[in-house]
C-alpha cells in the first residue's frame, strides 16, 4: 500500500523524484496523486505572471536601446586639422640609441649663466642646471616615413623624466617646424609592462572565476568596443552626450548583466534596479550640474576638446562621465543585493517580501557604507595633486570646494553616491516582490507545518535560478 508524502519529509533519495515548482514531490513514485511526469527539468525561479510581467518592461526597454543605437550610430571620428597640441599630435614610436653627459653650460643656448635670485626656487634651479650635468640622448625613429631617422635631445638634470640606453620612446612629429626640431620625446612606450598586467589580471579572473570570469573578460571587452566605436564617435559627431551616455550605458549593462550572471529573473530583477537608479543619477546630475553652473570645461584636455569640436555641450559631457562611470559600481551593488535575496528564500522559502526586505536591507547598509567610501576614496585619489597644490596655496575649505575643478569632483561624487545608496532599498525591495512569488504553495506547506525548507534536487546539485 502506498501513502501520500507531506511537509516536512526528508529529502528524496538519489535517483528518485525531486520538488516541483508546487512544492509537490514529482517523479514516478507508485500511487502518488499529484505525481508529475513532466517535471524532469529545473523549478521556475518565478511564477510564469511575474515573468511575463518582467518581459514586458525590459523587452521594450531592449528594444529601444537597440533603436537607439542604430539611430545614433556614428560614422566614424569626424577628422579635423591636427593642431600639434598636447594629446593632438602626430606620435611615432622611438628607440634611445646613446647617452652621454655633458655640462649644461655647453649646451646652453644663451651662452650665458643664468643670474636670477637663487633665493627662490627658480633661480635656484637655473643656476643647478647652468652649472650641473646634462645628458645628451641620440634617439632613431623606428616608425613611419622616417624610419631610422635620428636626432638628440638634452635632458636636464631637473626633469622628471630622464632617458637611458635602449629605452623605448614615443616622439611627436611636427612636420612644419624645421627639419633638426621635427622630432622630440614626449613620452616612455609603457606597452609591454601595461600589457603584462593586463594579463596577469586575465589570468587571475579566469582561475578564480572559472567560467564566469571568462564571460566578465568578454564582457569588459564588448563594454570597452561599445564605448570606442559608438559612445565616442557619437559624441564627437555632434549628438547629444547625455543621449549617447544613457543608450551606450544601458546597452553595456544589458550585455553584462546578461552575459555574466545568465538570462534570469534574478539578473533581470538586477538590471531593472540598475535602471532606476541610473535614471535617478541622471536626473540629480543634470539638475545640480546646471545649478551649481558646471561647464565641464575645467582643464587642457577638455578645453583642447571645446576648441577642436565647439559644438559639443561639455556640460552634458561631464554628465555623461558621471553617468557612465556610476554604471559599474551599480552593477556590483544590485547583483549583490539580488543575490542575497535570492539567498535568503533559498535558505527559508516560508520568509514574506517584508521578511526578505528586512534582511536584505540589513545586508545592504553594510554595503552601502563601504562602497561609498571606496567612491569617495577613489575621487580623492584621482584628484590628490590637485588637493596638494589646493593645500600648498594654504587655500581655506570653503575656497577649494568652489573652485570648479573641486566642485566638479564633489558633485560626481556625492550624484553617483546618491544614486547607489538608493538602488539598495530599490533592488531589494523588487527582489523581494518577485523572488516572494516562487512557489507560494511551498511556502504555505512550510509555513504551517513548521518544517525545514524541502530539498529541492538530488546528487548535491541546486536547481538553476
């Protein structure tokens, strides 16, 4: 004689049947009256209303991103007149051939000694350099036209920078300047120890990650060609920077989020709280940008690119930045809160969306302050030479956080921080909401029977979310 199994039941044997969506025992047990002879394959995360639910916000959402991208799609870099400016130059790639010293006095194109007030830190260093030990590099040409072509270059004392034997070089080529003055060193070729830890960096994703970290290095790579030959181009074409920033970064996270983390309710409960808090990062950022009068226009690169493309709002540009760059710490902060969500059902499946809420949000403060300090932190870094110079002008609070340059950085960074404090209670609470309705069945058998949550699968393996 055969019994119908109830809650709580120990979990079924290798080989034999596994929990359905229901929470009803499937398999090919004799005599069991709900047996499902269908289900062989992986529960569905959610009921088929929420998924229908969730397609209806993101397919269209696809789809216009797609649109996008094709409306926008650039031509290609427009050219312009090359203007022989800091990154604006003709560059060719150099080897130093021979280093010798020589006394700065012979190679001082005055002839004469310098006689400024030693007391300040400029006659100071004239003087150092008219009475110190130059050194006189020949460098060849190892690309373009002039391949094999060389020329010397003094270096200073005082330079940052000095050259050696068998150093690799770049070299600005400025064709209308005389022909000894054509060539001269503007910067070491980092390539090779740039590339190596490019690798070292491949490497260890992909053994720690396995698999997951090969689809992070594809997706880090189709990121970076979304951004090279569509966000770019786009902007230097003339098109709207917030514009092109919104669909190129809502194309890059479709991508990822998809490619690394599965096509999921779980991934798809990640991009719709990403989502939001982008459109929140972009509406705070477009608001106190235009309020606290930010042109973007704040140093020799950007006022290099206001020169050459006048029509490009910098504005918008600086909106772009603050937009694209909040991206991948959104990534990170809704993935993981999903996750833990996720989690917490798995391990109490009888636990409501307010019970899943408050422990997931009590998961997310912790996260919340430690990735806004490693924003702020990451900021100050970047900016540390500037702060310097703010603190050797003995420059007071309130004088440094108005300069433009300062208030550009606390903007981004207070925006973006805004952005990722809010998509913790955003993604937990939709997380909540979906993962909530996964077999309320279950969770009721559960719930009244005071048991443990079934197994759900055999031999060790979990079901696919």
């Amino acid at each position: 004689m055969t019994t119908t199994h109830q809650f709580p039941h120990p979990p079924p044997e290798p080989g034999r049947g596994t929990a359905d969506g229901h929470g009803q025992e499937s398999g090919h047990a004799p005599g069991h009256g709900h047996a499902h002879g269908h289900s062989h394959g992986p529960a569905a995360p959610v009921s088929k209303h929420l998924r229908k639910v969730i397609a209806a916000i993101l397919i269209p959402f696809a789809a216009a991103v797609l649109v996008g991208l094709t409306v926008l799609w650039p031509g290609g870099t427009p050219s312009h007149q090359r203007t022989g400016v800091g990154f604006d130059r003709q560059t060719q790639q150099a080897t130093v051939t021979q280093v010798a010293a020589v006394s700065c006095r012979t190679v001082n194109t005055s002839g004469d000694t310098p006689t400024g007030d030693t007391s300040t830190a400029e006659g100071a260093s004239a003087q150092a350099q008219a009475s110190g030990t130059c050194r006189k590099a020949t460098i060849r040409v190892d690309t373009g036209k002039d391949e094999g072509r060389t020329f010397t270059e003094i270096v200073r004392p005082d330079q940052p920078r000095q050259l050696h034997q068998g150093q690799k070089v770049v070299v600005a080529y400025e064709p209308s300047a005389p022909k000894e003055l054509q060539y001269s060193v503007t910067d070491v070729n980092r390539r090779l120890p740039v590339a190596l830890l490019a690798g070292v960096f491949a490497l260890a994703v992909v053994v720690v990650g396995r698999m997951r970290g090969v689809m992070a290095l594809v997706a880090l790579a189709i990121s970076f060609l979304v951004l090279r030959f569509f966000v770019l181009p786009a902007i230097l074409e003339g098109s709207n920077p917030l514009v092109v920033a919104v669909v190129g970064s809502s194309a890059i996270m479709l991508i990822a989020l998809y490619m690394c983390h599965g096509l999921s309710a779980r991934t798809s409960v990640a991009v719709l709280g990403t989502l939001i808090s982008l459109v929140l990062i972009g509406l705070l950022g477009s608001l106190f940008i235009g309020w606290a009068a930010l042109t973007g226009n704040t140093d020799d690169n950007t006022g290099l690119i206001h020169g050459l493309y006048p029509s490009i709002d910098m504005s918008g540009l600086l909106l772009a930045g603050v937009i694209i760059g909040s991206l991948g710490v959104l990534d990170d902060v809704t993935v993981t809160q999903t996750s833990a969500v996720w989690e917490l059902h798995e391990a109490n499946p009888a636990m409501g969306p307010r019970g899943l809420y408050r422990a997931g949000i009590r998961i997310g403060r912790d996260h919340i302050a430690s990735v806004v300090n490693t924003l702020v932190l990451a900021y100050a870094g970047a900016a540390l030479p500037l702060l310097l110079l703010f603190s050797i002008a003995q420059s007071s609070m309130g004088t440094v956080a108005n300069s433009e340059l300062v208030a550009e950085e606390i903007v981004r960074t207070l925006v973006g921080s805004i952005g990722l404090v809010a998509s913790v209670p955003v993604t937990t609470a939709l997380a909540a909401l979906v993962v909530s309705a996964d077999r309320p069945g279950q969770a009721r058998a559960v719930a009244a029977a005071g048991g443990p949550a079934p197994a759900r699968g055999g031999r060790g393996r979990r079901r696919k979310r």
